[in-house]
C-alpha cells in the first residue's frame, strides 16, 4: 500500500511522462511499466528515469532566500521549471437548495445519495479508481473520448466531502473540468456543479505562484521591507496576502512567507477562479454557465410535487404522486439507496416511463449500509445496537422516525471549525491528501459510533397514515443520514437522543483527529476556565474541532424550514466557537432549540432571543445561555437528569421559568422556595449537579441560582450579564431520559405533557 507521498509522486511522474499534449510522448506501455515500477519500488524504464528522477528532486530542493537562489534553481532545473501540469477543482454548489427543494424524506434522501454517488464513486471513477463501471467509461468515451486514457487515480489529491481536487496532464484541463460540470448535470438535471482548472510549472507546486520573469517575484527581501513599510495601507496589504506573523522575528517572518509560497497560493488561485465562474463569468476555451439549468412551466400542464417543474407521469405508488424526470430521479435513486428497490430489477413504476437515464452501472450505496459495515467490523457497538433486533430496516418517512419518541425529530447539522484557517497553513498536496483523509474519516466513524452508542432498532407501532399503515410491526434503524461530506454531517434522529449523539459526535472527531498527533494544540491554549459550569477540568483535544446545531421538533414540521433553523444554529455555534479559540479554548460548541410548534419562531432565531429572551435592565438579564460548549452541554444534560431524580414538579419547573424575566431576586427568591418543598435528600442533587456547578457566586462562596454572572467589557468598565441556563433544562426536560426506578413514575408523567 502507497502511503500518500509516493501516490502524489507517481502521479505528478505521470504527467510529466505524459507531456503536454493530448498523446502522450512516450508509448502507453511505457507509462504503464513506470506507473507499476513506482507502485511496487522497483526500477523504471529507462527512457523516463531522468523525469522521475527530477520528482524525486522536487521535494527535497531548499526553499531559496532570494531571487538569484530562486533563478539558480530554474536554471539547475529546467524541466521543473518550463514544464507544466494541470490542477482541477470543482463540487456542486447550492447543494441544500437542491436536496431540500422537495418536501419528502425519499425525495431528500434520493438527492441527498445522488450527489453522494457523483461525489464519492463517478468522479473517482473517471481515474479509474473504485468500481469498474462500463456505464461511465461508455459516457467517457461519447462525451471526453481521450481523457480516461490521460487519467489514473494518483491524480487524486482529494475526492471526499463533495470535493474533487486532481492533477492532469495540462492539455486535459478544461476537459476534466468540463466533464465534472457535465456529469452532475447529466445525473441531476437541476444541480449545480461548477469546475474550474489552470496550468502551473512544477517547480510552483513546491514554491508557489511564480512569473515568468524571475525579477518580477515578490520574494522574501521585499515581504520584510513591506512588513516594515511605514505606510499602514501598503503594510496591512501585504499582511493580508501573507498572513500576520505572530511575532516580529525572522524566524516567524520567514515562516508566515513560505506558508503562503506553497502549494497552498496553487488552490488559492483556483478558489478564486471558482468563485468567479461560479458567479457566471466567462472563461476562454469553456462552456459558458452563465445560465444554469432550468425546466419551464406552462400554466395549463400539471406540476410535480414540488410544485416547481411540469410533471411528465403520474406515478403507481401508494400516494400515486405527479413527478418530474428531475423528481423521478431523486425518487428511484432514494429507494435504490433504501434497499426498497434494487438496480438489476427496477420498479415497475420506473421502467414504464421508458426514459433515456438509468440509475444503473455503478451500486449506489447509503450512508445506513455503510453504518452496518461499521458495525460489522465493531463487534462491542454491535452488539449494543442489535440487542433488540439484529435485522432493522432503513426508516421511510418522518413520521416512522416521529414513532420512535412521542412524534418528534431532532435534526443535527455539524461542521468543522477554523477548517479554511486551517488549510492555509498546508504547504505540499501530499499533506492535502492526508488532511481530507483525516477528516472524513473522523467525521464518518464518529457520527457511526454516536449511532451505535445511543440507539437502537425501533419496532414501528400505531401507524395510521394510508402511507405506512402496513409498515406496523416492522423494525427499522431509528435515525436518516442525509449526508457525511468531509467535515460536514447532516442527520435526523430521536428527539429524545439527540443532545447526547450531537456531544459524542464532536468529542469522537476531536478524539480521533487528536490521535492521528497531526493536528496539536499551540503552546499554553488549554483554557478551561471558558466553561461555565465547575467541576472536572475538560480542556480542547485537537486544534481542529466541530460545531453543532440541534433541532428538536414535531415530525410533521416542513423540512425545507425545519433545515434553516437548524443551520441558524449551527451559525450561532461556529460564532461562540470563533469567540472561544480568540480566548485559547479550541474545543467544539453546541447550540439547540426546542420546536413544539412551528409557529414559535416567525424570525431568526438570533434576533428572536435579542428580542424577547434578553431584558436590558440593570443588570442585563439574559433569559437563555446556549450556545454551549460540549463539556457544558453534558452538564446540562446532568441538571435535568438531577430534576427528575429530584421529582422537581413538571408545574413549578414551568412557573420559574415564567418568573426569570421578573427580575434576578424574584427568580432567586422563588427558586429556593420550591427547592425548600422538596422531600427530604432530594434537594442534594440540585445542589450538587446544578447550583455548584452553574451557580457559584463570584465573590462569596453562596450561589445565583438558578442565575450565573460574567463581566463583559474593557478593562476600565465591566458590565454584569446575568444568564440562565433553566430556560433551556425546561425546554429539553421531555426529551432527557432516566433509567432509575424513583424516576419511572415521573418520566410516564412528563412524556404526556411534552406538546406543552
């Protein structure tokens, strides 16, 4: 097995050998003993020794102080020097407009698992790498007759997380990019796709964007002048190309200059191109996308479900659905995906409309079947998972998902932090490689192992709908992945697990990336004192991490809403977490809201807490405390367990909460009233799992609660902020479960007031 320095070597070695024409320079044969002989170690042919000798040179070549070092190496290396090789990037974009559009789970999972299949098996498959597919060699050959031929799958830099970046031969450039356009349209029919690609001479791989006048670089003796430049405007200018040095050493200076001249300025330049095309500018020798694609309506023909394009059938399903091609498409990849129809033998709904496109050629594969895999090679959290049930099928609708917890649905929208800051400190495509490597793999094994961990198979029950009335009695996994996209996690499970997946999923990948040892924390980060809530100090684990929004609502709340409240969040999350790495704390936050009708919010969700959930008084008064950080979400999570434990009446859980926005003393004076009606021994968990570790006063040793205090401010004046965290313990209390016996009675109790 290759590790990813010598795939990334063989396939620069192979465009070099390949030339810079649509035919190679050397006989196939050749290039093929090369490929073969780099793979296995051995000796190359002869007639390309000298070239594979000069990628080996390439990474070993010291990175030169100033422009006469820099013209030396291009006159010791001419081939690295006037040689050029292709680079291409492309991914869909308005990727949520188009998996969402439709208002049914199969129409959003059928869309969702076709884009998985371009992003993860087709574009692959152009270099020949995964599964040998006759069906995209044959659209190959119609549509880029000569570019299989030119690719091999050590091109690959990445190709996960909806992302394609690859080296090519320089002639193939615009034909790769042009074909990873065109088979999302082909798939998807309305997706948008955008690809965009640019030659660069070998030597920039290792040193960054060069001119072809040696003179012309802005090189290292120019960026210290500049940084020492007296003009503030010309200074910060150049700091924000570069990059600020953390000091004013040379060392660090030096360091701030060759991160930014690295393979790093390649993708900067073709993010840049991205954006510009993908805004519907004109490139030479490319198909306009000015126009993206569009399906006409006419106003006396019938519109498919979506409401959006003309019907072409009405469907032999149980609903009997008008659909669109673009629809259709999204329905049949969706069950194909769900394993309710297979590939060799099509629907009969589907074969009648006798259209052009088949889903066929290459397995289509769903993120469910991948989570049985998982659980196939992890023995432990299988059989956790299949305690009830050893043979579950994959869930149809939100309303089997709602079957599984009193109606209700969580969705979790997870995403990486300081990822983009991150990559800018990548300096070779090798570390690229391994970088999305990393992280898909994290991000994947650890939604995986939050799945197994807190779920189990459902047994439907109760179902009345003419839809799913049949399905009574079946078991299914009780949770949908829409999408796992490099560090990007899209899911819907069980209201009443869905705080406690969302923090192992966040402490999984911190926990994973922190073992790989790439990824460290700076020196003297670990900044506990951030955390709200005392106790055991729990400090940061990876200097890359996640942020999480959680939606917790009624399984008949419209999707397409349901998705953009649940990305307000994940927002308001990556918010606190900026705010958290500036104070020295690099670990993953979350935030949640609680939906029992969908009505509550006409807003967004910041200004709604702005507005009716902080009282500008003095002190302020802020009548929630979300976002949290993973450490504080497991408290919380503690506090309500402590209610119930407690036996805290449901009714005076609700009446504190109404007095919160009174005032602070009203809300302290009101709060120790009911904590002193408890039975005797039950306050103890209260004190001991919400008032010390939230409510700590900071100047005596009494306590706020049920309030928490910080000082927000410069040096010279503080504020007080008083917030509390009991607005949201009463909006998740129906959805936190306790196994205790003293708890039973308390939890049947709750679970019927949970539409309150």
């Amino acid at each position: 097995m290759n590790n990813s320095f010598n795939v990334i070597k063989i396939g620069i070695a192979w465009c070099l050998a390949w030339g810079e024409g649509r035919q190679p320079q050397f006989e196939m044969s050749i290039l093929q003993q090369m490929r073969q002989a780099l793979q296995e170690g051995k000796e190359v042919p002869e007639e390309v020794r000298s070239l594979v000798e000069q990628v080996n040179q390439l990474d070993r070549l010291p990175f030169p102080e100033t422009l006469d070092e820099l013209k030396q190496l291009t006159e010791k290396y001419p081939t690295l020097w006037n040689f050029q090789i292709g680079l291409v990037y492309g991914r869909a974009t308005k990727i949520k407009q188009y998996v969402f559009e439709a208002a049914k789970l199969p129409d959003i999972k059928g869309a969702s698992a076709l884009l998985d299949r371009i992003n993860l098996v087709d574009l692959p498959a152009f270099f020949g790498q995964g599964q040998k597919s006759i069906t995209i060699s044959q659209w190959l050959g119609v549509n880029f007759p000569d570019l299989p031929t030119a690719l091999i799958p050590e091109l690959i830099i990445y190709s996960t997380g909806g992302n394609i970046l690859a080296f090519c031969p320089s002639f193939f450039v615009n034909e790769l990019a042009n074909a990873i356009e065109k088979r999302y349209n082909h798939e998807t029919l309305t997706a948008n796709s955008c690809a965009v690609g640019d030659k660069f001479k070998l030597l920039e791989i290792r040193f960054g964007l060069l001119a072809d006048n040696i003179q012309d670089n802005f090189w290292l003796d120019q960026y210290r002048q500049a940084t020492a430049e007296i003009d503030k405007a010309k200074r910060e200018l150049v700091k924000a190309y570069f990059g600020i040095p953390k000091n004013d050493t040379e060392t660090e200076l030096v360091k701030t200059f060759q991160n930014r001249k690295s393979f790093n300025e390649l993708t900067t330049k073709l993010a840049i191109l991205f954006n510009q095309r993908r805004s519907g500018n004109d490139f030479s020798d490319r198909p306009t996308r000015r126009y993206p694609p569009m399906f006409e309506t006419h106003p006396y023909l019938r519109r498919d479900e979506s409401d959006r394009r003309s019907a072409i059938a009405q469907i032999n399903l149980p609903s009997e659905p008008y659909l669109s091609e673009p629809l259709v498409r999204k329905r049949i990849v969706g069950q194909i995906a769900k394993r309710e129809a297979f590939q060799e033998n099509l629907p009969p709904w589907f074969t009648s409309l006798n259209l052009d496109w088949q889903p066929t050629g290459i397995k289509i594969k769903s993120w469910v079947a991948k989570f049985e895999d998982y659980l196939a090679e992890n023995h432990h959290l299988a059989s956790q998972y299949y305690a009830n049930c050893s043979q579950p099928e994959e869930a149809r609708s939100l309303r089997e998902l709602g079957n599984v917890y009193q109606g209700f649905v969580a969705y979790i929208y997870a995403d990486g932090n300081n990822m983009g800051g991150y990559i800018q400190t990548i300096k070779t495509p090798e570390k690229y490689k391994q970088f999305s490597e990393d992280i898909f793999v994290a991000t994947e094994q650890s939604v995986y192992q939050a799945l197994a961990q807190h779920l189990q198979p459902h047994q439907l029950q109760n179902l009345t709908d003419p839809d799913n009335e049949n399905r009574n009695n079946h078991w299914i996994h009780p949770f949908e992945i829409l999408a796992i996209g490099g560090d990007d996690v899209m899911l819907i499970v069980p209201a009443n697990k869905a705080l406690q997946i969302a923090k192992t999923i966040g402490e999984e990948f911190e926990c994973k990336l922190a073992k790989t040892k790439r990824y460290p924390l700076p020196a003297n980060c670990q900044n506990t004192s951030v955390h709200r809530c005392q106790g055991e100090t729990i400090s940061s684990q990876s200097l890359l991490s996640m942020s999480i929004g959680v939606l917790i609502t009624a399984k008949d709340t419209p999707v397409y809403y349901a998705q953009k409240l649940t990305e307000q969040l994940l927002k308001s999350a990556k918010k606190r977490a900026k705010e958290l790495r500036d104070a020295g704390y690099y670990g993953g936050t979350v935030d949640f809201l609680t939906l029992k009708s969908v009505t509550m919010i006409s807003s967004n969700i910041e200004q709604f807490r702005q507005e009716a959930l902080t009282k500008k008084r003095k002190p302020t008064l802020k009548l929630y405390a979300a976002p949290y950080t993973f450490h504080e979400l497991g408290s919380l999570i503690k506090v309500v367990e402590a209610l119930k434990e407690a036996e805290f009446p449901k009714s005076q859980l609700y009446q504190i909460r109404s007095l919160l926005e009174k005032g602070k003393h009203i809300a302290i004076l009101n709060y120790r009233y009911f904590r002193a009606r408890l039975k005797e021994g039950k306050s103890d968990f209260l004190q001991k799992e919400f008032e010390e570790p939230w409510c700590q006063a900071k100047t005596n040793g009494g306590n706020l609660a049920p309030w928490m205090s910080k000082k927000i401010g410069e040096v010279t004046y503080f504020e007080t902020i008083y917030e509390t965290i009991w607005r949201e313990v009463v909006d998740i209390y129906d959805f936190i479960e306790v196994s205790s016996a003293d708890s039973t009675n308390q939890q049947e109790l709750t679970t019927k007031e949970t539409r309150q």
